[in-house]
C-alpha cells in the first residue's frame, strides 16, 4: 500500500503518517524504514513505534519476555522487532522512533486548523492550545465518547482506533471512507489495516478519501 500511495500522490504533496506502520502485516520493519527516510512523510507516532522501542530497549538491556515484549508480540509485533535489532545499529533507529511527534498542529488551504494525532483527542472552547500527554495521544480511545459540545475550531484527524469500532460505539453506520464524527470536529482515518488489507489516504483541504486495497 506504501508504494501505491507513492504512485498516487504529486511529488510536492505534503504526507502525514498517523502511526502504527508496523506488525501484523509483510515486511513491518522495512514499511516502517520506509516511511521513517521519506522525505516526503511526516510520521507521527502511534503507540506500536512506542512498544518497539521500549521492547528493544529491554532486550539491548539483557531483559528477555519482559513487559515490553510480551505487549508487542500480544499485539503482532515481534517480527518487526527481530528485523529491528537485525539491523547494524538498531540504536540509530531506536533514537529516530522515539523521538517522532506525538501531535502536529497546522492549518489546511481553506484556513481550517487541524490537529494530527495518532489516538486523538478532545479540543473543547478554551483549551485550544492544552495538549494531552504524550500517553493519551498515542493510547487513549475514551475520547471517542465526546460528540457534544466540542465548540473548538480544531479538527482532529486520528487513526488507533477503526473506523468500523467507533461507528458501533456511537451508534452509527461504517462508512467505506474516513468516518466524521462528533459534528464534524473529528476524522478517524483507521481502515482496520491489517484485517481488512486496505488504507485510507486522507485530504487535509478537502476531506476526501481515497482507498488502497493491497493487490493480490
């Protein structure tokens, strides 16, 4: 899907990756080198970069079926961790992914300001500029739940959760698209990847979507 995504997109459109590039799929530690040397992405980190490094820290540590690793494999990722610490220095890379942001605040050609997180959050009237910690923007699915009076002019653009699991949770239909929600203060990009075999490319000036499927 990275590759059809590239063919797709101008070479001066600007890419966000919201996270989770790894595990449960082919080839997860070269799709997150991919991502992590193009020039062309910025990534953001969601909560699997997060378990990574803090697995390999462990193993770099001695530490062997520690916390770290038995979250990462409970969650498809030991595969990306072996062609992690495969690498001549996996330090190197350990260093880049630990220090991707957590949040990226920017405004699109239309002058809508959006914010870009891998879980998402909450923007409520006065608290435009108070940003959750660092914890919550990679982990938290609570704040699914706040579809009253987010009176912000903030859009929040996410992934970690699918689309399909928050449209049960609020009630409503599963669209083939990116979901809008919480009166359209919120966009959930997650296409269920890795079960559904398919990702969404998200338009920050329009809202539209585009689907990758993975070839058969």
């Amino acid at each position: 899907i990275y590759h059809q995504i590239k063919k797709y997109v101008k070479p001066e459109d600007k890419l966000f990756c919201l996270g989770d590039c790894g595990d449960r799929g082919p080839e997860p530690w070269d799709t997150i080198k991919a991502v992590l040397t193009d020039p062309q992405i910025t990534y953001l980190k969601g909560n699997h970069e997060d378990m990574l490094v803090k697995a390999a820290r462990e193993v770099m540590d001695g530490c062997y079926g520690c916390e770290n690793q038995r979250l990462l494999a409970m969650n498809g990722g030991m595969e990306t961790l072996e062609g992690l610490l495969g690498e001549e220095s996996p330090e190197r890379w350990m260093k880049e992914l630990s220090q991707l942001p957590t949040i990226i605040k920017m405004e699109n050609k239309k002058g809508q300001k959006i914010a870009l997180s891998h879980a998402g959050y909450s923007a409520w009237k006065d608290d435009d500029e108070v940003i959750p910690p660092n914890k919550d923007l990679i982990w938290d699915r609570l704040h699914h739940f706040d579809n009253a009076k987010l009176l912000s002019d903030i859009i929040i653009v996410h992934g970690h959760t699918s689309i399909k699991s928050i449209a049960m949770d609020i009630g409503v239909l599963a669209p083939c698209g990116a979901l809008e929600y919480a009166d359209g203060k919120k966009y959930c990009i997650d296409a269920g990847t890795y079960r559904n075999h398919q990702s969404i490319l998200f338009n920050l000036d329009t809202f539209e979507s585009k689907v990758f499927r993975v070839k058969d």
